[in-house]
C-alpha cells in the first residue's frame, strides 16, 4: 500500500480518477483487508499463535496466502497493467515472498519486515531515476527507517542479525533487478 502511495504521490497521476480510486481499493483489499482477514481465519484454528509468527512452521501458510494475493493483484487489477512501475514493484514483492517462502524449507527464517521496507526503499530510489526527481529527504528517511526497523527487531529478540540481512536482500535485490525492466 504504502508503495502505491509513493508511486501516487511522485507521478503526474496520469491515470483518471476512476482507476485510481480503484487501484487503490484493489491495492487496500489485496494487502490488508484479506491479510488481516486471514490472519484471524488462521489464529481461529489455530494454525498461528501470535501476529509475530516467529515459528519457522507457522510462517508457511500466510506467505502462501501472500503469495496468491499478490499474485491476484498483479494478475486481476485493472489498473496495475497500466502502469509498469507499480507491476514490477508487486512483482518484486512476489519474488521477495516466494524467496522467503522457499527459505522456510531449509528451516531459515528471513524478516519480512525488513523485507517489505527494503523494498520500499529499493522501489523509491528506482522512481527517483525513472522520474529524475530528487527526493533525497523521502530516501534517507526510509534507510532510517530501515534501521529503526530492524534495531527494533533485534531488541525485540524476534530476529538475529543473519535474518535481517537476509530480509534485507530478499527485498531490496528483485526490486533492483526488476529496474532493468521499467527504468
């Protein structure tokens, strides 16, 4: 969500209202309206103890779920097709997903928060070229966030150092990679 907002904030919105409006309930429907959905579905039977999830276990079925749903969002949304930035951001986000996921069959746990903000921050920068707009300020401020993030995610014992390099990588790698394809 938080991507499509940057990418509507930055862009001259050449889409019409309509199909913004849309994108953005498409968007909202697809990563947080079902996710939290879910997440009640699986705390309900059990299938997950807490929101932090931190069992190696109980990750695979909501980044399965992840999965679909992003896969859904690129696949269905109408207005996604219309704008290659946004479909190689949620397509950089698929990879990343589908990279922790087979992580978790070699019982490795990767930060999906650390994940998710790097890849903000990857997809941020690349809009910054695309655009050729300076926005320095919203990049630095996203590193720090990066690492206030992850700090926290240290002090909160939820990760080690290893987990959070690898969420890191598993973010910021496909969006840079996926540059070549839109920038």
């Amino acid at each position: 969500m938080f991507g499509t907002l940057f990418f509507l904030g930055l862009s001259d919105s050449y889409l019409a209202d309509r199909f913004t409006y849309i994108l953005l309930i498409q968007v909202t429907i697809a990563t947080i309206l079902l996710p939290i959905s879910f997440y009640f579905l699986l705390k309900n039977y059990k299938k997950v103890d807490t929101v932090m999830i931190s069992s190696v276990a109980q990750r695979k079925i909501p980044l399965m779920i992840q999965i679909c749903l992003l896969f859904l969002l690129i696949r269905k949304s109408s207005a996604i097709g219309l704008i290659p930035e946004l479909y190689f951001f949620f397509m950089g986000g698929l990879i990343s997903a589908g990279a922790a996921f087979l992580y978790l069959y070699g019982n490795v746990k990767s930060s999906l928060h650390m994940i998710g903000i790097s890849s903000l921050t990857g997809f941020a920068i690349g809009l910054s070229m695309h655009y050729q707009v300076n926005i320095t300020n919203s990049i630095v401020s996203l590193l720090l966030l990066n690492g206030l993030i992850a700090s926290s995610r240290l002090e909160m014992k939820a990760h080690t150092v290893t987990e959070l390099i690898i969420g890191i990588a598993m973010g910021f790698m496909p969006q840079v990679v996926l540059w070549y394809f839109w920038l």
